[in-house]
C-alpha cells in the first residue's frame, strides 16, 4: 500500500514566517542566562587562575565597574559573533528562530553588529522595540528595522516529515 506524501504544511510548519513576540523573548531571557553564566564562568576562571600564578584571587566584586564594561563587552560578543555566523544565539536555536536580512537572506556580519548595538534601545525606550514586534506585519522591532533585519521560524522541515512518518494511522475496519 503506498503512503500519500505529506502535505506542504505537515512538511514546511513554520518555517519562513515571521516570529513572534513570546518566542523571542523567551529566546532571549535564554540568551540573557546563558551571557550570565559563561561570564560567571570566566571570572571563576580567571578568579583561580590568578590565585594559582599570584597567590592571591582576583575577585570582580571589589572592582565593580570593570566589571559592567566586562560583562557589557561579553554580552556583545556574545550576541554579535553568533549572529554574524549563522543568525542564530543559543536561545534562538534553542525555538527554532533565525536572524536574516529583510529580503531573506543571511544577515551580514555588519547588520550582526548593528542590530547588536541598537538592541538595548528597543528595551530602554519604554519597550518600544517590543510593542513594535507587536503590532508590525513584519514583527520587526526597533532594531531590526534600523539594521535591516528580521527574525524567522527557521525550524527543519525534515523534523515535520519525521513527525508525519511517525504517526499511526488508524485502523481500518474490516471488510
């Protein structure tokens, strides 16, 4: 007996629209966590690296204000170099979300660093960015715009047709 094939939206979900508000920003307090907890790390590291060649620990607490710029610093890094190489942080991955030019294309590394710059402007200005992603067809917030980006569902349509393969098919009654 031969299978039909599945339809186009049991293969394709998703995939290719725009995202919405609750997936981005879960995304990004993801994000937010993992920014923290790699810069935690890396002072640890440091931290102990310091009490093994000085004798001494070096600890951020008494140096408050290196340590913003350096976590600051961390968290554009963080945010920019994923998103110049494949358009995805951790979060993002994480719901299946991509950064992209306007037109669809991948997002240069330029538009990574500028949509990096701006994104706290979108959170500080009364959450405008957001309310943008809100009511905007496009679901561009304020540093898409400027950037000329947007963020897309990008999950794999092969994990659809594994989910349509893997359904059971009910039974037929006899004859």
């Amino acid at each position: 007996m031969l299978v039909p094939p599945p339809s186009p939206e049991l293969t394709e979900g998703r995939q290719g629209h725009y995202a919405g508000v609750a997936s981005r920003l879960v995304a990004f307090a993801i994000d937010i966590g993992a920014v923290w907890l790699l810069y935690t790390l890396g002072a640890a590291a440091v931290s102990l690296a310091s009490q093994l060649i000085v004798g001494h620990p070096l600890t951020l607490g008494h140096h408050q204000a290196v340590a913003a710029i350096v976590l600051v610093g961390w968290g554009f890094v963080y945010f920019s170099y994923q998103w110049a190489l494949s358009g995805k942080t951790i979060g993002m991955a994480l719901f299946g979300l991509q950064v992209v030019r306007a037109d669809g294309q991948p997002a240069s590394p330029r538009q990574a660093v500028l949509r990096t710059v701006l994104l706290p402007f979108s959170f500080v200005l009364g959450g405008i960015g957001v309310v943008m992603v809100l009511v905007q067809r496009q679901r561009r917030a304020l540093h898409d715009l400027a950037a000329g980006t947007a963020v897309v569902y990008a999950w794999d349509a092969r994990a659809a047709r594994l989910r349509w393969l893997a359904r059971k098919e009910p039974a037929t009654p006899p004859q």
